[in-house]
C-alpha cells in the first residue's frame, strides 16, 4: 500500500522543475485564453486594434492582458511602424506543456 503522506514529497521533485507559476498563471483567465486562441487561429502577427474584437473589453484591458501573456513568454511581441503587433510563441508554449505532461508521467509512473 503506497504511503499516502509521502505522495507529495515523490511528486514534488518531478514537478518542481516544469512547474512556471506565471506561465500557468498567465493562462487561467478567460480573456488570454481568448487572446491566446485567437492569436493561434491568425497564424500571424495581429495588432492589439485586431485583438479587442476578440475579446469584449476596451483596449487598455486588452494591453494589460497582452503583457502579461507576452512577460510569461507566451506570447512576443514586434513592432511595425507606430504599432505593436503580437504573435504566439508556440514553440515555447507546446515545450512548457509538454514538460508539465513529461513531469505529471514521471510522477504517475513513480507512484505505480
């Protein structure tokens, strides 16, 4: 019988490394998450004018958002003349969360 007080202490080392509070913590709102679906749908670098259609709140809401996906590092922006234009970082973001996976598998695999 596995020791339930211990599961914690087996699982804390194989998820202390992929763990990234912001980076998890960027993604648990409704709006970036909106934000981050339609940027993964245009492929593209899109203007934070673009981006409020997505999202029903005003464009300073939008910017707030935005920089907090883009300080997580999941989303870079460029600039182009007097705008900003934001685009996924998706190598990054499938790397961060196929690390989570990995790490969630070794913990399983530990407990097995």
């Amino acid at each position: 019988m596995t020791n339930k007080k211990a599961l914690p202490e087996r699982c804390n080392a194989a998820l202390a490394d992929a763990l990234e509070p912001e980076f998890f913590k960027a993604l648990c709102d409704p709006i970036r998450i909106s934000i981050v679906a339609t940027l993964a749908e245009t492929c593209e670098p899109t203007s934070v004018t673009d981006i409020v259609d997505c999202c029903g709140i005003d464009f300073s809401g939008v910017s707030r958002h935005l920089k907090i996906l883009k300080d997580a590092g999941i989303l870079a922006a460029e600039r182009d003349g007097r705008h900003v234009r934001y685009r996924l970082e998706t190598d990054s973001l499938a790397r961060t969360l196929r690390e989570m996976a990995d790490a969630l598998d070794r913990c399983s695999a530990q407990l097995s």
